[in-house]
C-alpha cells in the first residue's frame, strides 16, 4: 500500500509542476482584434492599455468606461459601436492588474491607484480640461466615486465630470455580497498564492457563471475571452491583492458614498435585479434611500451582475435615455 502511495505522488509532483506552468491560452480572433485596435500608455513604468475611438461627427461629447472584477475593457465590446454613434471618443482602459495592462507583483493594489491611472490616462490623451462622461460597472463604480470625491473636491489632477452612469457593483459595503471565493482569496493568507496558483478555467468559468442569469449565460467561447484576459500576464497570480478591494470599500465608505450624496453631477444607475453580488430588493431600496435624486433603470428580471454583456440593448438604450435627458 505504502509503494502505490509512493508512487502516485512521484507521478503527481511532476504532473503538477507541468499543470502550473501551462502557459496562457491564445488570444482568439476576437480578443486579438479588440487589443490591435488599442494601445498603451506609461504610468510609472508600467503599461496600460487602452481603446480609443472616434465617432459621432458633430459631437465634442466624450465617454470613459471602467470595467469590473475580475474582467477587462472588453466587457464593453458589446456597447462598443452603439456608443461611437452617439459619442465624439469612446475610451476604455484595462485597469492595472486586469486584461492586457501590467500585471506587477508584489503591488500594493488599490482602488486610489486606479484612479490616479484614470486620470494620467485623460492627460496622456490631452482631455484635462474636456468634460468626461464615465460609464461604469463593479469595481469601476468604486474607481468612479474616488474620481468623483477629487472632482467635487477640486483635487489637482482631477478629471471634469460631466455625468456618471453606475451599473451593478459594491456601491454601499453593507448591501454587498462577494463570492466565497473572493472572501477565500481576499483573507485567505498563505493559502491564497496556492488557490490562484490552482485555479483554471473551470473553476474560473464555475464561479462567474454564478453571477450571470439563467438565461443570459455566456458562451463558452465568451468565457475563455475572459480567462485568457485574466491569465494574461499571470493575472490569476494578482487576485488576492486586487481583492483588497472589498476592504478598502468597507474602510472608505464615508468617502465614496459622501461623494455621491454631496455631488451635483447627473447620476443615474442602470441594474441588472437578478444579481447575487448586490441583491433586488435591498440593493436598490438603499440605493433609492440614500441617492434620491439620482435615476434609475432597471433591466429586466432575468438579468443579473453584467447587465452591458447580458442585455446589451437594454443597457445602452438605458444609458442613451439618460444621456439625451440632460
């Protein structure tokens, strides 16, 4: 018995030591065609990559998408030509630690960070005094606020807003729900290098399948894009930092929250009610309690955590309305 055991290991050490070094997956045609039709800029040494199209003739109006976690910018590639009918320049980033932007480690990673990175990016682009329209989605929501609390602040550096669009996210920490797994990595300690270390893309598409209705489910092919974007520059070795997040929601709450309360910018929110992050009804009684001079819409009932991939139509009708209505 003791000689199958021994062998068995022997076998599997090797085996794993292959498993963890498996490269990345190719980029498929699709994702190779959203990263050529970008480029990247430096923010300290590090690259970050953007999307920068021009559209709308005889609009000077600008928007700024800020994806979620644990995605990329091309969470907006569904959006992506019915915003460059209505915009003059559509722009979107990969967020540091995300998609094909820098994946450095160890980094302090922080939500603040991010949002200096928003704003070296609109400099680089020569937008520092162009009014910004940010359209945003989970972490980026919470990217927003921090950009919004240095605009109403009139912070050095910061960006003009114009208007901001929130989409499901941790907006308020007390009415947010984050994944076992994200807990599990987040506080995780010495355990969490193991688990990104194991993880692959069943267990990748296993726990983002969760946040997706019933009906509105990716294809596989759909979440490969996403996992190749996260295995790109061994991001799946970064969660555990990125995740850090959660806590900084919790810590800066009175900050994020008081900037949408204080601000005079228009604010509206477009809601998948089916997500299991930030649940119907609680999610949206809070968000109407707290904010109640900002619009909403609601997406259909089926309709859950990525709304601009699930009902792409309906998210971009909704955020169009609320454009035109001001």
């Amino acid at each position: 018995m003791k000689e199958w055991w021994l062998q068995v290991g022997l076998l599997g050490v090797p085996l794993l030591a292959v498993y963890l070094h498996i490269p990345p997956p190719q980029l498929s045609p699709a994702l190779r065609s959203w990263k050529s039709s970008g480029s990247f800029f430096t923010y300290k040494d590090l690259s970050i990559f953007y999307r920068d199209s021009s559209g709308a003739v005889g609009s000077s109006d600008v928007v700024v998408l800020l994806h979620g976690f644990p995605t990329s910018s091309y969470d907006w590639s569904k959006i992506w030509e019915g915003l460059t009918q209505r915009f003059h320049r559509v722009i979107a980033l990969d967020f540091l630690g995300f998609g094909f932007s820098d994946k450095p480690r160890p980094h302090g990673y922080s939500i603040f960070e991010q949002a200096t990175i928003v704003e070296g990016l609109l400099r680089h682009l020569g937008l520092r005094h162009q009014r910004i329209n940010l359209l945003s989605h989970d972490y980026g929501d919470t990217v927003a606020q921090e950009l919004l609390h240095r605009y109403e602040r009139n912070k050095t550096g910061s960006i003009l807003i114009n208007s901001l669009c929130l989409s499901n996210g941790g907006i308020f920490p007390e009415a947010y729900y984050p994944r076992f797994i994200q807990k599990l990595l987040k506080d995780g300690g010495l355990l969490s290098p193991i688990l990104l270390r194991l993880m692959n893309f069943f267990f990748f598409s296993g726990g983002l399948r969760a946040v997706f209705g019933p009906y509105t489910q990716p294809s596989q092919a759909e979440f490969w894009d996403m996992w190749t974007a996260v295995r790109n520059n061994d991001g799946n070795l970064v969660m555990d930092s990125i995740l850090q997040y959660i806590n900084q929601r919790k810590k800066h709450r009175e900050r994020w929250v008081g900037a949408l309360m204080s601000t005079s910018v228009p604010l509206h929110l477009i809601y998948g009610p089916l997500d299991p992050v930030n649940p119907h009804p609680e999610f949206l009684q809070l968000y109407k309690k707290v904010l109640p001079t900002s619009t909403v819409s609601v997406l259909d009932d089926h309709i859950s955590h990525y709304p601009q991939l699930e009902d792409p139509m309906g998210f971009l009708n909704a955020y169009l309305n609320f454009i035109n209505s001001f």
